[in-house]
C-alpha cells in the first residue's frame, strides 16, 4: 500500500470519516507521504535541503503523484526548491 494511502488510514477513521489529528497535521502527514513516495519511486531527490525533479524517470502511475510532479517540474525544479 502506498505510503501517502497508509496515512490516511492512520488519520482518518473510515467508519465515521472523522480526522483522528486537526486539519493541519492530517494535511501536512498526506503531502509528506506524497512526496516520499515521489522519492522512493525516483522521481525527485531531496539533498542538502533542496528538492529537485529528476528526469528520466517513468511517470506515477497514480493521477495525483502525476499532478504534483508536473507542478513541481513547472516551478523551476531543474535548480530544485
């Protein structure tokens, strides 16, 4: 299971569908799962504070990965974030 989807797990209850954390924290965990599986899946690299897309890498098969690494390469990543 991805890791962003495993988090939300954790932050949200499925049968009431209430957040189990406050808003900030539940959006913060699911941006972060995001871009970790971004990392774990090669398409960008964070080193020494800075973020950067990493071409050459088959594009996420999942629609929102795609969207946030496209967003990504749109903000001048090539010299990283």
């Amino acid at each position: 299971m991805p890791l962003a989807d495993e988090f939300f797990f954790i932050a949200y209850d499925v049968q009431t569908g209430k957040l189990r954390l406050n808003a900030r924290s539940a959006g913060l965990g699911l941006a972060g799962g995001l871009l970790g599986e971004l990392v774990l899946h090669g398409n960008i690299d964070v080193a020494n504070g800075t973020l950067t897309v990493v071409d050459g890498q088959a594009v996420p098969e999942d629609d929102l990965g795609y969207r946030i690494l496209r967003q990504l390469g749109q903000g001048g990543m090539g010299s990283g974030w």
